[in-house]
C-alpha cells in the first residue's frame, strides 16, 4: 500500500501494519503537533482551565513525546504518561472537529509524512508543513503568541522551541532532554518555576555559541530615532491589510529552503559548515518574522512600544537577510525556494518603511546571477516606494 492512499484513519492504520511502531507514533507527534495551534488559540478559555489542558501540561507532553522518539530510554518514556496523552488526543480531536476546513490540509500532510517514513528520512528535522502553512493554522498560531506575549518571562523557552518545531531545525536534543526529565514537583509549580529550572538548564548547557536569541537581541538593541519611527508607522499604517500574507510567504519560503539544505547532499565539510550558517541565518529570520506577526496584528491601534519593538525585529530581519549567504555556490540561482525569499523580501522592506534599494542591492551583491538579478528587479518594479 502506498501513502498516496492514505485518506482516513481507516487505511492510515492499514499502512502502519507493515511499518515499524515508532512510524506510528510519529505521524501521530506530528498530526498533534498541526492541531496545537488551534488549541493554543483557545488556551484562555474556560473550557481549557475546567479540564486542566492549561499551556504547560500540554507543552511537556510534545516536548516529551518528541524526546521519546530520540532517547526511547525507561526514565524518558515515563516522562511521557499515557494520561496525559490521552487528554491531549481528546484535545486535538476536539480542536480539529471545530475546523473541518483543516481536516483535508492535515491528511494531505499525513501522507507526506508516509512517505517521508518509507525514504528513510527524520521527520523531526523536516518542517512542520511542507508547503506555507495553511491560513487556519497562521491565524490561530499568531493569536496563540499573542496570547504568549502577554506574559513572556515563563514562556520564553517554549517560543524558541516552537520556532524549532515549526522550521525542523530543532532545539538541541540534549537540551530538550534534560528538559523532559525536570522533576514532577517543579513541574506542578507552575511555567515560573518551570523558566528557573530550564534557565538553569541551559546556562549548563554547551549550546550553539552562534545561535541567535531573538529576545535577547532585541532588548540590546537601542530605540531608533524619532523620524525612522514615523516612517515606519507611516509604513505600517499604508500596508496593513498587505503585510500578513507576505509576512507568511516569508516563513513558508524560509522553512523550504532550510529543508533544501538539511536534505542536500555535500561534498566537503566546509559546504556543510556554510549550510549550517545559512540555516541559522534563515532560522533568525523566521523567528524576526513570527515576531513580528504577534507585534503588527492585522488590525488594531500600534502604541509607541510595539512601534518600537516592531522596528527593532525589522531591523533583526534585514541584518539577517543581509548575512544570509556570502557565497554564491553554483545552486544559488537555480533554487526556486531561495530566489522567491529574496524576491518576496524585496517587496515586504518598502512595507516596513526599510528602502527597496536595499533589498534589491542586497540581493544582487548576495547572490549574482541574471535570473535572480532579474528576478529582483520586477520586485522593485511592483514594490511601492516610500518617501
């Protein structure tokens, strides 16, 4: 039987019947994984709090189950208990039932996964969605960080971690580890004392000295001035209605290229040492990117804070745009993923008041290439200008 056959829970159990245990349980990781989102979204309601599927029981049981893949060892599968995978699944299936516009998205998906399973490849080095995620999915994710912002200090782990999933190119193992395996007493005291431990965590922890953390950058980075604020409110203000979607195309065409990369095969340790620079560039961006969303919602009054912080993450995005790849490598123009990211960040800068030269200069100097040169320059063609 092949994935493509896959249309329901029915011939997805009959597929599983010949593929190890463990492709079960990762199909079935991923699937949670899709609906969390319109959970999240509902995370203040009352119904939540009743059945006690508050944010953090619900974010342990993913982090665990996705560390159960990777250490199937007695102490990490403990971490995981069968109750709480229960009540998430009843979750899920209850957040699903709620959008049937999703159900078609989600078996779409199951099949990629299927296949994915049968070639021998990782699924949790792939990005959540293969393509841009569906609209259901972005709204009721930006509306869940939303929900995250209110109050970051305790969550501030678990955005990074979701980015991770999101994009494939997840926390460190051994980090989410040693996460999974906090006691039981610290975590019934709540997502405070859940931030201290994983601070304390990782201050032990041996993580990526180039790693980019977002928050942390933005609160280092001075205020802009006064004239650069208006400008960008100004642009703001003017491509509102527009900045959604392209904000979106930005994170589908990042999490493709970053799967391009892992799956690309190299012929030297230093073209995999560029690629792992590249991905973190392409991971600094969709992180910029996702922040954004939460600060610029589609619509509603911007106070002078989230103008300021807005500005701050379009300036985190541009930098990273512009030491994405230094090299140009021979696949550079023939990649489609690659060359719509530069394309669509030529057109999104003049909607967050940066200067379409920019973009355009950018590309070019990064990239060569007469298909992406030309490809540039209609995105500064259809791209409107800024006084």
């Amino acid at each position: 039987m092949e994935p493509d056959a896959i249309k329901d829970g029915e011939s997805l159990e009959a597929w599983l019947q010949d593929r190890p245990p463990e492709d079960a349980m990762a199909i079935a990781h991923r699937t949670a994984l899709r609906v969390h989102s319109l959970w999240s979204d509902a995370m203040e309601y009352e119904w939540v709090r009743k059945t006690d599927l508050t944010a953090l029981p619900v974010l342990r049981l993913y982090l665990t189950s996705g560390v159960a893949r990777k250490y199937p060892t007695p102490e990490v599968k403990a971490a995981s208990t069968a109750t709480r995978a229960a009540s998430a699944s009843a979750t899920a299936d209850r957040a699903a039932s709620s959008a049937s516009t999703a159900a078609a998205e989600i078996w779409e998906q199951i099949r990629i996964d299927a296949a994915a399973l049968l070639a021998g490849l990782d699924l949790s080095q792939r990005p959540l969605w293969s393509d841009t995620p569906p609209y259901w999915f972005t709204v009721a994710d930006r509306n869940a960080r939303a929900i995250w912002a209110k109050a970051p200090e305790p969550w501030h782990f678990w955005l990074r971690w979701w980015d991770g999933v999101l994009s494939g190119q997840q926390l460190d193992w051994e980090l989410q580890k040693a996460v999974a395996l906090i006691a039981d007493e610290d975590w019934e005291k709540g997502p405070e004392r859940i931030a201290e431990v994983i601070a304390e965590i990782e201050a032990d922890h041996k993580a990526d000295p180039d790693a980019e953390d977002i928050d942390a950058l933005v609160a280092r980075m001075p205020p802009a001035a006064k004239a650069t604020i208006e400008t960008f409110a100004t642009a703001i203000a003017r491509h509102r209605d527009d900045l959604p979607a392209t904000l979106d195309a930005i994170l589908g065409f990042c999490a493709l290229e970053i799967e391009r990369l892992q799956r690309k095969n190299y012929q030297s340790d230093d073209e995999r040492d560029e690629a792992k620079r590249q991905i973190r560039a392409l991971l600094t961006i969709h992180s910029a990117v996702s922040r954004l969303q939460v600060v610029i919602p589609p619509e509603g009054a911007l106070t002078d804070e989230a103008l300021i912080k807005a500005e701050k993450l379009s300036r985190v995005f541009i930098d990273a745009f512009k030491a994405w790849p230094r090299k140009n490598a021979d696949d550079l123009v023939d990649s489609v993923c690659r060359a719509a990211l530069v394309g669509i960040t030529a057109t999104v800068l003049p909607m967050i008041g940066a200067s379409v030269n920019l973009a355009v200069g950018a590309g070019v100097i990064l990239f060569g290439g007469k298909k992406v040169a030309d490809g540039l320059k209609a995105a500064k063609d259809l791209a409107p200008s800024i006084p």
